[in-house]
C-alpha cells in the first residue's frame, strides 16, 4: 500500500516528489526488500507522484523494475522481478 506524501513530508525530507509506503503485502516488492516507510521516487527512472502514475509504470514495465527508493535518508534502486 502506498500514498503520496503530504506537503510536511516533502518538507521535512527535502523532496519535491514521492510515494510513502505504507504497508508490503507478500508479493515482488516484499521479496526484492521494499519496506514500510520507503519513499518511491521513480520507477525506471520515471519519477513517481500519484498512485495512479506507480500503477501505469509497472503495466508498462510489466517483467522487470527498478525502484529508486529512499530509506532513512539514503537513496538505492531496488529491482523486482514481476512475473
């Protein structure tokens, strides 16, 4: 589950973009090691700010993902394999 991050944390953690996640079902994302309280950032290099636009990509991706995400103030790209 995730949902766009509201103005005070765009704020706080300094971005203009991004989607928090809230919760990891057992599923790719949950065994390519995404957790809750990630930020989504982009989604192959196509930065994310609806939910909306997170579901659009990974149909248009469908296969294979590279998330950038931010975790504690670090940014890494997580790859998920969808099958």
């Amino acid at each position: 589950t995730v949902r766009p991050l509201s103005s005070e944390e765009k704020q706080q953690a300094e971005l203009d973009h991004g989607l928090l996640v809230e919760n990891v079902a057992d599923g790719p994302a949950a065994k390519a090691g995404v957790r809750p309280g990630d930020v989504i950032l982009a989604v192959n290099g196509e930065a994310v700010s609806s939910v909306e636009q997170l579901r659009a990509l990974v149909d248009r991706y469908a296969g294979k993902l590279a998330l950038l995400v931010m975790r504690g103030g670090r940014t890494m790209f997580v790859p998920i394999a969808i099958k």
